[in-house]
C-alpha cells in the first residue's frame, strides 16, 4: 500500500500583473508625488482656507486612525477584539487612507514582520546595503519603490487565511473601489455643503480628498522607510525596528516601531515614559465603552526585564540578509 502524496506548501507569494503593477505604479506612486508637488503651488497661490483645514484634518485622523487601529492592530495582528459595529467602522475608515483591500494590507504586512530586514520582507530599507548610496536606494524601495518593482506580492490564501474566512471582511474587499470613492466624495461633500457652492466642494476635494490621501500614504510609509533605519532601539529585536518620535506623532503611535516587533500583538506601541500613543488611548476609550474586549496591554514586568536585558547587553545591529534575485 503506498502512503499518500504530501500536501503541497501554499506558495507565500503569487505573481503581480504588469497591469496590476502600472496600477500600483499611478495610485500609489506617482500620484502621491504629484498631488504633493501641487501642494505647493496651490497653497502659495490661494492658502488653506480654515474650513478645508478643518475638513483635511478630519479626514486624515480618520485614515490614519483606520490604518493603525484597524488595518494594523485589530485585523492584521488581533490586538484586541472588537463588536461588530466597530470592526465595519474601522474597516471602513482604514479603506479611506487608500492603501489597498484589507486582506492584501494584512498579509504584506504580516510576511514583513516574518522577514523582518532579512530575505523574504517585502520592503526592507537594507535591501541593497548599508551604506551611501546603496541604503538610500534601500530607503527608497521601502517607502515606494517596491509597490511597482515587486514582481511578486503576498499570498492572501498563505498569509490572511482567518481574514478570507471572515464574511464582513470579505464584502469590505468587493466594495473597496466604492470606498476609495468615499474617501474624496466624503470630503468634497462636506466642503460644499458647508459653503453651499460648488467651489467649496471643489477646494475640500483638492485638500481634503486628494492632498490628504498623499500626506497619508507618505507619512505612513515613514514607518517602513524610515523607523527601519534610523532612531533608538531601547529593546533588542533579530531587525533594525527603530523608535522615531516625529514619525510616531504624524501616524498617531505608529513609530514607537521598536516594541511592535518585540510584541506584534500588543495593542500599545508607545510603551516608555514620554511615548505618546493616540492609538492605544482610542483603544482604551472603546475599551471602557464596551465597544472594544481582549484587549492585549503590555506586560509590566515583562517591559522590566527586557528593558534591563537591553541595557545590561545591548545588541549590535542584526545582519541584513540582501535578496538573492531582483526583487520579491
């Protein structure tokens, strides 16, 4: 009697379109970069009239918010569990940061904290060395570059398979394009509705739909370029996750990087003295409303102990692993 064939391992990664690239290439790219180039000109022309402050200012702590609590912290890593209103409401408010589907968020982000700036993560800054030229190459791959050059993205099947099986989730990804539509028509209708004319519509939209969605992608995209190289590392980690205050403040906690890789599934990444972590306090404000249960809160003797682990032998910089092949 012969044994049965072996299962075959579900592939990490599947091939990217070349169309499906020049997507990635326009939306999160090249867009981002011209939208902020028109920035410049606009706001010197004109300025930025209060109520489109106000508006832009909305909306990005929405997206942002979205992103760290709900993309990040509730469905990638599972750092609290929420009711059901709340999961959508976050849902909904991360799909307005424009990053993606949800499930294609999530296993990205959980095949970069396997790899960590080793082979195999997606958008490592020490991709090509760690000097000169070569890092600020790395830099560039890891905040934009890798959208495009990526021949291969994360399996959704290998990485987000709870994800996949989640109904709600499931619907989130098949209206995705219509909440990408929300995320400018949102604004855009605030803006009109607000100065009863078509030209406060249209100024609401250029800052708080289109300008917005720019600084969002770029300040949280800081978090894999640039708090994977520069700033403190208090806790030892097997990658170079750092601590970079002025990042951490522009994504509302998410540059306290350092601690996440020392535990992905806490729901708090600003754990020292002084780390201010808007995230983690919403969570503790859904929390005490009911809204919010499970809730993973560091442990305080374990941030004793390997916070006087670090400081009695501090850990040299990890080796970073560079790719074999010419992209991932």
């Amino acid at each position: 009697m012969t044994s049965p064939m072996p299962r075959p391992a579900t592939a990490e990664t599947v091939t990217v379109t070349t169309g499906r690239r020049l997507a990635y290439l326009v939306v999160l790219v090249l867009l981002p970069v011209v939208l902020l180039a028109l920035a410049v000109p606009a706001a010197w022309g004109w300025g930025v009239g209060p109520r489109d402050l106000v508006i832009a200012v909305v909306m990005y702590l929405v997206s942002i918010f979205g992103i760290a609590i709900g993309y990040h912290r509730l469905f990638t890593h599972r750092a609290f569990k929420a009711n059901r209103a709340l999961r959508i409401a976050l849902m909904l408010a991360g799909g307005m940061a424009v990053e993606g589907p949800l499930t294609l968020w999530a296993a990205e982000h959980r095949r970069h904290h396997k790899y960590a700036d080793r082979e195999g993560d997606p958008h490592s800054p020490w991709r090509y060395g760690d000097s000169g030229l070569a890092l600020l190459r790395g830099m560039l791959h890891a905040h934009i570059g890798w959208f495009y050059t990526a021949r291969r993205r994360s399996s959704r099947r290998h990485w987000v398979p709870d994800l996949l099986n989640d109904p709600d989730v499931r619907r989130f990804d098949g209206a995705y394009p219509a909440v990408v539509l929300l995320s400018f028509a949102l604004p855009a209708a605030a803006g009109g509705l607000w100065s009863m004319s078509w030209a406060g519509a249209w100024s609401a939209l250029l800052w708080g739909g289109l300008i917005r969605y720019a600084v969002v992608h770029h300040v949280t995209w800081s978090v894999n370029s640039i708090a994977h190289t520069f700033g403190d590392r208090p806790f030892r980690t097997r990658d170079r996750s750092s601590n970079v205050w002025w990042v951490a403040m522009l994504t509302l906690g998410e540059g306290w990087h350092n601690w996440h890789h020392v535990e992905p599934t806490c729901a708090r990444h600003g754990v020292l003295r002084g780390q201010l972590d808007p995230s983690a306090r919403l969570i503790r404000w859904f929390e005490r409303a009911g809204w919010a249960h499970g809730v993973r809160w560091p442990s305080a003797d374990r941030l004793t102990t390997l916070r006087a682990a670090a400081r009695t032998s501090p850990a040299e910089p990890p080796e970073v692993s560079r790719p074999a092949g010419p992209s991932l």
